[in-house]
C-alpha cells in the first residue's frame, strides 16, 4: 500500500509540475524509475565484457557488462548491456550516451525488459524448426 501511495504522489507531483502529464511520459518514467540495467547500441566489434565493463565503471558498481555476441560465428552483434549494483549509478551511466567509445558513438538507454512467452509469430520464440530439414521440408511446431 506504501508503494501504491509512492506512485500515486509522484504522478500527482509530475502533473502539477507540467499542467498536462502526457500519459506515455508518465508510464516512461515508472517504467525507469527503478532500472539499474542499460542498453548499449552501436558498439564497435572490437569491443568484449571487459572493455565493456571498464568503460562504464567510473559511473558505479558494474554488476554485469555483456557484448551479445552471434551464436553461429561468437561475433559481437554491436551491442550489448551494463547492469548496477544501484539506479543512481545507472542514471549517472546515460551520460555516455552519444560519446565515443573505440571510434564509434554509442547509444545509452535504460534496457526494457524481455516479454515473458514465447514470442515469433506462432510462439516460438524465434529460431528455426529444425525438424523442418530433418523431415524433407515438413516439420513440426505448427
């Protein structure tokens, strides 16, 4: 119910502060407030976990940095995600965002969270059927 309360006073702060809250900036920003995790796009191919993590040290706490990398060929798909012990330190962190990191700009913002489920357009998340090749073009998964 404390929780409840907390919400209800900020939104009630942020519209008095703005005469007219737009609904979406409102759900941007509950959405945020309690993020210690950070998407960084447009990184350069040179860049691993560690140089990751060591360029976004100086704002705080790394709990985990992660170059996400192709499964096939294990090259780094250009980006990647900073979490924090803290939000504070995650907040600080979007300062990089627009700076040069290796001869490349990057892009910092707060990372959305993963949909729960399947996903894809019939569920399945994603990948091929591989029973699509075993099979002679049937398949399964439909």
């Amino acid at each position: 119910m404390a929780f409840c309360n907390k919400i209800g006073n900020l939104l009630r702060q942020g519209a008095s502060q703005s005469n007219q809250a737009a609904p979406s900036s409102m759900l941007n920003y509950l959405r945020h407030m309690s993020s210690s995790k950070l998407f960084i796009g447009g990184l350069s191919y040179g860049i691993d976990d560690q140089s990751l993590r060591d360029a976004f040290a100086s704002y705080g706490e790394v709990v985990e940095a992660r170059v996400i990398t192709d499964r096939e060929t294990g090259r780094s798909r250009g980006f990647g995600f900073v979490g924090y012990t803290s939000e504070d330190a995650a907040t600080s962190a979007l300062a990089m965002d627009g700076q040069d990191l290796n001869g490349r700009n990057i892009r910092v913002s707060y990372a959305n969270d993963r949909p729960s489920g399947g996903g894809g357009r019939f569920g399945g998340g994603g990948g091929y059927n591989d029973n699509f090749s075993k099979n002679g073009g049937g398949g399964g998964g439909w």
